[in-house]
C-alpha cells in the first residue's frame, strides 16, 4: 500500500487530477460566457480567488522566501501560465467551441518540443518533425474549417486562433516553472504567481468584472464559477506544480492528450457540442501528431 501511494504515482494521479478537471471545464466554463461572465471577468474572479486561497494555505506553513535572481523568472512565468494562457484560452472559449478548445490545447507538448529544440539545442528526428506537421496540420484544419453557425460560437475561427496562443504560452509556461518548481514549494510558488498576476490581468479584466450582476445569477451558474476557481484554478495549478516536482515538464504535459477524450465525451454528453467530420479529422492529426513528437526513440541493444 506504501509503495501505491509513493511519490511518482502521486505525482502521475495529480497529473491525471488536473487534465480530468480541465476536461470538463470547457463546457462548465462555456455555459458562464457571456450571459453572466464575460472572458476577462472571468480571469479576475481566477486569478483572485487563487491568490487569497493560496496565500490562505501559506500561512500555516514555514516562510518560505524567494531569491532576488529568480523574480524575474516568477514574473515570467505569471505572464505565460496566469495572464496570456487564461486570457486567451477564456476569451476563445467564449467565441467558439468546448470540442475546439479540448482538441487545440493538445499541441502544448509539440510547443515543448519546439522551444526544448530551439532553446536547449535538443535534436530533432524524423517522427518529432513529422508529429509537429502532423499537429500543425490538424490544428490548421479546425481553424480554417472547422467553422460552424452557433449562437453561443460568434467567432470560431479567432477563437480557435488564441487557443494556439493558450497551447503556446501553456507550453512555455510548464518549461519555466520546473526550473522554478525545483527550488520553491508549489504553495511558495503559487501564491506569488497568482499575486503577480492580479496586478498584470487587473487593467485588462476589471471592466468585465465590474460588470458581472451578482443578485441575478442563477444558482448553478454559482456553482459552475467555483468549479473554475477552485477546480479549474486553484486545485489544477497545486497539482501541476506537485507534479513537476517529481515528472518532468513533459511528462506533465503528455497528459494534455486526454483532454480531447474527456472534453469531447462530456460536451457531447451534457448536449453543448456535437462531432462533425473536420472535427474527428483534426483530432486524429493532432493526437497522432502529439505522439509521434513525444515518444522517445527506442534504444538498440548492442550485443
């Protein structure tokens, strides 16, 4: 029983925790926007409920402080995990579709790949090259085909565009907190990202959020907002950074394949998506892309 409960495969559930949670959020968060939260609203209510949650936690905890040379590195990381992948990931959500955003947001570990090749000088071979087209590809086909006439989908084809941009910052972000993640523990890190991220989303969301009418919102509508901030926020970045400290970031990233499984299943289920052709299509792409670009070449035995 000792030996189920060690770290790694904490690690691997925390991992597995966190994709299930961002699974269903697409179509819990989908049904808030617009009529009750707008995006960026939304990012401040995010962002906000987790820093006080989070430094909430601390204060039962040792001090812990951070070093001057790393700031910069925390602000980094705030700006790619905490402002631009949840500004664009919430405001493409609210233009187009919970099936496009669970299938889009998988090129995030082909985004690791990339900046590992371009940044750390990892070679690249023929079946990471191939999984980046392949995922290119597939990635392409739903933003330029993937349009549909939804009421609750004004613009599929931007929204589609800055779930890329969600992928990308998503991607870069896992890369710099590992470094971060290694030195400080996830609560440390956390409360301060999250506080830094309040002053970085304030002047872009706090319209929105002045705008959201509390006294007549309806209950579930409550309920699907404190799914957001304290599964979709606070519980999936205190799993993510729990598992960075024993996986690594692409290792933490690789489950990011089952969100379209989880996603699609649950959209189509609650009746808020349904599958069409372009979309089965480009997810195939996008998923065998992402397996080609992440497995790790086999080892020939040498006898």
């Amino acid at each position: 029983m000792k030996a189920l409960f060690n770290k790694r495969n904490l690690a691997l559930l925390a991992a597995f925790g966190t994709t299930t949670i961002y699974g269903l959020n697409h179509t819990i968060a989908k049904g808030v926007m617009p009529d009750h939260v707008q995006a960026f609203g939304f990012i401040m209510l995010r962002v906000a409920g987790a820093a006080i949650l989070f430094w909430g936690i601390s204060l039962f905890r040792p001090p812990e402080k951070i070093d001057r040379k790393d700031w910069g590195l925390i602000l980094l990381a705030s700006l790619l995990g905490m402002a631009i992948n949840m500004l664009s990931f919430f405001k493409g959500l609210s233009l187009s579709t919970p099936i496009n955003s669970a299938v889009l947001v998988t090129i995030s570990p082909i985004v690791v790949i990339v900046l590992s090749s371009v940044y750390l000088k990892e070679k690249m071979d023929w079946k990471k090259i191939t999984g980046i087209g392949l995922g290119f590809l597939g990635a392409l086909g739903l933003i330029l085909f993937g349009q549909e006439v939804r009421v609750d989908a004004p613009n599929i084809f931007a929204g589609n565009l800055l779930f890329v941009v969600n992928a990308i910052s998503y991607g870069a972000y896992l890369v710099v907190a590992k470094s971060l993640i290694q030195k400080y523990s996830p609560v440390t890190l956390m409360k301060w990202l999250f506080t830094i991220a309040v002053v970085i989303n304030f002047p872009i969301s706090i319209q929105e959020f002045n705008q959201i009418e509390w006294s007549g919102m309806p209950l579930h509508i409550y309920g699907a907002i404190a799914f957001v901030i304290l599964g979709t926020t606070f519980c999936t970045y205190l799993f993510n950074a729990f598992a960075l400290t024993t996986l690594k970031a692409s290792s933490v990233g690789a489950f990011v394949y089952l969100q379209p499984l989880i996603g699609i299943v649950y959209a189509v289920v609650m009746g808020k998506d349904e599958l069409s052709a372009i979309k089965i299509i480009s997810t195939i792409a996008v998923l065998l892309g992402v397996y080609l670009a992440t497995t790790k070449k086999k080892l020939k035995n040498i006898s």
